[in-house]
C-alpha cells in the first residue's frame, strides 16, 4: 500500500472482497473515515503493541499540555465497523482490551513438541552493577516511559533520550566485564561436564556497540576462541569458535567493519551454528537473528 489516499480509492464503492496490505504508521492525526462497512476484517501482526494504543495520553510539556492518541485510535476511527484479530506472541492485557479473548493459542510447549522450535531451559544469573541515585531515576523513568505509546513526534523523542540513557545503563563497562567473566567461567563448566554437548551459546544484545564490547570482553579472556578452525567433520568450513553476526555500519571502526560480515556471509554463519560440528559455537547477536536460529539444535544455551 503506497499511502492512505491508495488505501481509499481502493476501497471506494467496493462492497466486498480484496486484500490489502498497509502498516500502523498509515493512520495518523491527519486521517478520515476509510469506509463503514462492517464486512471487513483487519489483522494485525504484533497486537501487543502500537495495535493497542486507543486511549488519550495526557502529557505536560515545556509547551503545556498536550493530548495524543495512539495510531490504534485512528486505526480504528478509519475502520468503525471492521472485526478486529491480532496475531502476538507476547499478549498483554491492553491486548485483550482491545481485541477480545483468545480465539486460539499456539503454546511454546506445542512448538518444541512439533519441532518447530528448540527447548530452551533458563537459568537466572544477574550481572549487578552499582549505580548512583541519578542512574536508578533514569531506570524508573525509562519504563515510565515504556507506559506512554510512542504515537506523537513528542513521544517518540522522549522514548529516544529515554533509550539512550538505558544504553548507557546496559553498556556500563563494569557490567560488560562481569557478564564475560562469569559467561566464560560458567561455559567452560558446563561443557567440561557434559551439559551442553553441541557447547553451542548465543548472546543477544540490545544494540550493536554492546554486542562489539561484549566480544572484546570475552575474546579478551579467551584470545584463542578468535582462531578459525576446522569442524569435526571434512567439509565444514573452517571458522573462529565466536562470531558477532550482524550488519556493518557506515560509522564502523575499521577493526569493527573487517570483523563483520555481507549478507551471504551471515548466511553461512547460520548454517554453521547450526552444525554441531562446526567450530563456530558462540554467537553473539542483535535482536532479529534470534527468530530464525531458534531451529539449532536441541539444549543450546541462550543469554540475554
């Protein structure tokens, strides 16, 4: 769907059928009656978050109050009579708020069981990190923030200083330190006794310069795990045992940009770790590659 006005002259005079595929960010302030009819149905994938942002937010700023609505709310002002169905794989209550009860549920314990994705078992472990006063008020008024839906220009630059300052919080050097020692420490072990025995291990990172410091961190610690080495089988292509798998930035340290990989590279990346004999058994990733590696093998440990 090209823009809001495609989206309407679509639907004009047109008393059923077709499918159309739009985003959220289509239905702004500036938005009008789409069509009354009641013989449609809107779907909408990741109903857990801005699908949901029907209420007024009230907002005291430098400029005075201010009231904003979510893109739900014009959403739903467009469709008045549409049935609406949400696909999430987090609900929260606002979810059921706006979308009903649960038509059906697909449970991570039926996902495993079908093998469409790997067990994962957890193990809390807590990389502290002391803060001063100011730290811990940024921290509350980060997930204040998280509350408000992010709709208006507004919102979303606060939800950006709001992330910067979290950034800084996650990538305080002390906790990056900490999580490699004890990362590495607690892999070894458990390799050595034969509870992980692919040694495979993936972190996820909330950002791309957190990812970069961890590496160093743990390479750090153990300057062998960078050498490229043969798998377990001929065949296998020969590589480090930990890898950061993620796209290179125009703002690389050329060490960083030399380190990262192109496309078909990452490629290869994922069938490796996905080899149990592959060298490769240490990931280390920014948010989206989780979702396809989560077909790897069986009893893969995975921090966070």
């Amino acid at each position: 769907m090209e823009n809001r006005d495609n989206l309407k002259e679509l639907l004009k005079g047109r008393n059923s059928g077709g499918v159309f595929l739009t985003t959220i960010h289509k239905f702004t302030e500036d938005t009008d009656l789409l069509t009354d009819r009641g013989n449609i149905i809107c779907i909408s994938d990741e109903a857990h978050r801005s699908q949901v942002n029907v209420d007024m937010k009230v907002r005291v700023t430098y400029d005075g109050v201010k009231k904003t609505f979510g893109f739900a709310k014009y959403l739903h002002d467009s469709l008045p009579n549409a049935t609406y169905v949400g696909f999430t794989g987090t609900p929260i209550d606002a979810t059921l708020d706006v979308f009903g009860e649960v038509v059906d549920a697909y449970t991570m314990t039926e996902s495993v069981k079908d093998e469409i994705t790997v067990r994962i078992v957890y193990e809390g472990r807590a990389a502290k990190v002391i803060l001063n006063n100011s730290k811990l008020q940024d921290i509350e008024k980060y997930y204040a923030d998280c509350v408000a839906d992010g709709a208006s220009e507004y919102q979303v630059g606060e939800s950006k200083r709001a992330n910067t300052r979290m950034n800084s919080i996650l990538g305080d050097p002390d906790r990056i330190q900490a999580i490699a020692e004890d990362f590495v420490h607690h892999y070894e072990m458990r390799v050595g006794e034969g509870s992980s025995v692919k040694g495979k291990a993936m972190f996820v990172t909330s950002n791309r310069q957190i990812a970069w410091q961890l590496y160093k961190a743990i390479t750090a610690l153990r300057p062998g795990w960078t050498e490229v080495k043969e798998g377990e089988d001929e065949g296998i292509k020969p590589m480090a045992r930990i890898n950061m798998v993620m796209t290179r930035g125009q703002d690389d340290p050329k060490e960083l940009w030399d380190m990262l990989s192109t496309r078909d590279d990452r490629k290869e990346l994922d069938r490796q770790f996905k080899n149990a004999r592959s060298n490769f058994k240490i990931a280390i990733v920014v948010d989206m590659w989780l979702t396809r590696i989560r077909r790897a093998l069986p009893g893969h440990h995975l921090h966070r």
